[in-house]
C-alpha cells in the first residue's frame, strides 16, 4: 500500500483486523520499491489482496471446505468492488499473476511466521484506485489506455526485502481429522504461469451499462448493513416478476462489452461470464411455477441447449424483459424437487424462487488449466453476493445453499457429461426472523471501549 491521501499510513502490507475494525501493520516497504510496483496503474491506485485458511471451515465441513473458502473468496470480491463503488472508486482483479508472487506479496509464504499455525492460502490480488477521467496519461497509465493485470515479480521480490511484523495465532489446538483432499486440491488448482496481459481503459465517459446500486430510493450503505443470510422461510411470500426481472438483469455482466465498460461489480472480474442459473420458481407473481433457465452470456444460449435435453420446451417468459436470454423449461409444482436436490433443505422450496449455479466446466479447465478450478467458485460467490443485496432491496432475504446433489441436479435437465457442472445453490424469499437474535449497532464495542 502507497501514502493515500487522507490515511497516515506508512508504505507497506496492512492486516485488516475485523473485531477492531483497523489495520495491522504487517510488512513495511521501501517507499522507493513500492513506487515501481505501482507506476503501471493510475495515480492514487493501491493494492488488495484475499487469502483463506481452509482450516476455519473444514474442522466443520470437511472437504467441502475447499469449495466452500472460494465461494468466500467471491463474496469477498463482490463486497470489496461495492464498497469502492460507493466511494467513487474502481478495482479490477490482477488476474495475470501467478500465485507464487501472490503468496510472495502478501507474505503467506513466510513459513517462519506461520510455525505451528494453520496454513493461509494466497488468493487473489485486485488494483484499486479512485474515480476520475480515465484517459491513460492522465491517470498516470504508463503504457497510455492500457492497463496491466499482473504485477513484475522482480519488483514484487524488491518490494518484500523490507521488515515483517507478527506471527499467525494457531485457530486451533486439537485439529481430529486432516482432510489431505484439501490440500490436494489447493495444490492442483495453485496458478503457476502468469499472464502479462492488460485491459484498455474506457473512454472518459459514464458507460451506458451502469446501473444504480439500489433503485427503491435506500442507501447502499443501509442495504449492505443489514444484510443478512435466512436461515428459514414462511413458505408463503411472492415476489413482484418486476423484481425478480431485476435481480436477473443484475447478474448479467454484459459479456459483449469491454471488461472495464461492464456494469459494476462485473467490471472487476476479467472474464466471460462461465455460470448459468436453473432457476425453480415457486412464487413469483406473473410467472408460472416450474424450471426456468438464465443464460448469462446471450452468445451461449445454443451451448447450452445442447448440453441439456433436447425436450426441454425454451419457452419465453411473459413480461420478460428483450434482452434476458431468459427460458421456460418445465411446468409445474418444483417447490419438493428444489428441496430434494438442496440436501433436503426446506429452504429451497419454502421460498419464493431458488438456483442452481451450472458452471462451464471441463471445456474451460481444459482450455485454462487447473488453476481456472477455484474460478469458478469466485464467479459463483460473486454471483451471490449481489443476490444477498438485491434481496434486501427488493424487501426479501437470501441464503447461499453449500450443500446439494449435483448428479439429481445435472439428471433433472439432461446434463450427461462434464461439459456443464452444478457449483452452487441459492434461494430467495420472504424469511422468518429467529427472535433469538439481538441486532447491534455495527462496531459498538469499540464506541464502548473508547
């Protein structure tokens, strides 16, 4: 991290610590190393980065913890990209880095800050940098419009000579079962070669894509506060098809356009979208109950006719709007088949309408490599994440759902190989509050404390 203007913050790698709600100071850099690291981006940009430790959900979950960290990840994408959009600013993923320069960056390769600690897991990188005109020069683009996704792991390694601060607090004293699987995967999936490529900056305009944050008149900052995740539904409350159409265009990242002229948050993510929705509606005002399908990339609509059942109808929707490549597929009662599929969770059916998340699957892993695994568990995390916040607009709660049947789920519509593949569940309607609960003003304890 750079001197920012406002921050009396020193150069170097910052901790966010959530329960006081600061940064810790992990690593500072030269001043006169982190300059060339960040010459490339526009003025004022600075650094994000993400890691896991798997350990925090699989003493629970098991295996599962893999997927689950990196559905995490994507949320955690997702939240970051609309909090610098309320403050006027942009971030776009590094995505052209290998993850050894990742892990040499945010110090996670520093075995002797770890010793007997749990393992924390390089993520991801993303540039942040505030709003502005966004002509290359101007912004102090070296290079003109285009802008980099990578970082230069010579530099990077220049930057890392400075002083480490801390040493990791074990989560953990008795860990029972170590689920190697785990460990495999992350291992398998770890990107190795890095990618110098770059994104044109757009032309110093408002893109014509950009949607509000929220169009009922409530503050982002209100919506993002009292987000929360149901835990149960009362299998009684609808939605408007005004509302439900409005959170299917909000998922859509119109792929056709340039990364950076794409609405936000999807202007951080630097790929095609590769995830789809089967969608089970149960109650949403307008449209017949049954199995419906969003394509979010309209280029794709024939691939994924002939992926699924040739039988299934592809019907348009009333009311839909144009430009959703939006599509009946069967008719009928789904509420049981949705919960069935869900692990048996009520939660899938009680609602007003859930999904499955089928993600591209072997045609990209083939075409990318391993690494692209994770991917498409962040796509899917993001995906979710805006899902969460528009509930809340639209004055109904949502919920991820972690555990589900994926062979019922690719059976139900004909998927047959491992061209497309079920990644995640998600469910949305009106939730019925546990009582139990006590809501707080956020960070209180530290208005106390003081």
């Amino acid at each position: 991290m750079p001197q920012i203007h406002g921050l009396d913050l020193a150069a170097g790698l910052y901790h966010y610590a959530p329960k006081e709600h600061g940064l810790e100071l992990r690593a500072e850099f030269p001043v006169e190393s982190v300059a060339p690291l960040l010459a490339s981006f526009p003025s004022g940009a600075f650094l994000f980065g993400l890691t896991s430790v798997h350990w925090r959900e699989a003493w629970k979950y098991g295996e599962r913890a893999f997927r689950y960290c990196n559905h995490d990840v994507g949320h955690a994408i997702a939240t970051a990209r609309i909090a610098a959009a309320t403050l006027g600013w942009n971030m776009v993923l590094l995505e052209g880095m290998d993850q050894d320069t990742v892990a040499m960056l945010l110090g996670t390769d520093r075995k002797e800050d770890f010793g007997e600690a749990e393992a924390e897991h390089a993520d991801c990188l993303a540039v942040i940098w505030p709003a502005g005109e966004v002509k290359g020069e101007r912004l102090g683009v070296r290079g003109g419009n285009q802008m980099p996704l990578f970082l230069d792991a010579a530099t990077v390694k220049d930057v890392v000579g400075g002083i480490w601060h801390g040493k990791a607090n074990r989560l953990s004293q008795e860990h029972g079962v170590h689920w190697d699987i785990i460990d495999d995967a992350a291992e398998a999936s770890w990107k190795f070669a890095s990618d110098a490529y770059s994104v044109p900056l757009p032309s110093p305009r408002v893109t014509p894509h950009s949607l509000p944050l929220t169009p009922h008149g409530i503050s982002a900052g209100q919506i993002i506060r009292q987000r929360r995740s149901a835990v149960s539904f009362d299998g009684k409350t609808s939605i408007s098809a005004s509302s439900f159409f409005q959170m299917m265009q909000r998922v859509m990242p119109v792929a056709e356009c340039s990364q950076l002229e794409r609405p936000m948050p999807w202007d951080a993510w630097p790929y095609d979208p590769a995830i789809q929705l089967l969608i089970f509606v149960h109650r949403v005002d307008g449209l017949t109950p049954g199995l419906y399908c969003l394509v979010r990339d309209s280029r794709k609509v024939s691939f994924v006719q002939q992926a699924m059942n040739p039988e299934l109808i592809w019907s348009s929707a009333p009311g839909c709007p144009a430009d959703l490549p939006f599509y009946g597929l069967l008719e009928g009662d789904a509420r049981k088949l949705a919960a069935q599929v869900s692990c048996h969770q009520d939660i899938a059916g009680d609602s007003a309408f859930s999904f499955g998340m089928v993600a591209e699957f072997e045609g990209n892993l083939r075409e990318r490599g391993a690494w692209w695994y994770p991917r498409l568990f962040w796509e899917a995390g993001l995906l979710g994440q805006i899902m969460y916040l528009e509930a809340e607009a639209a004055g109904v709660r949502a919920t991820g759902i972690g555990c589900f049947f994926d062979d019922p789920v690719h059976e139900i519509v004909g998927i047959q190989n491992l061209a497309m593949q079920s990644v995640y569940h998600f469910t949305v309607g009106g939730p019925v509050e546990d009582q139990r609960l006590q809501v707080l003003p956020p960070y209180g304890h530290l208005r106390r404390e003081r």
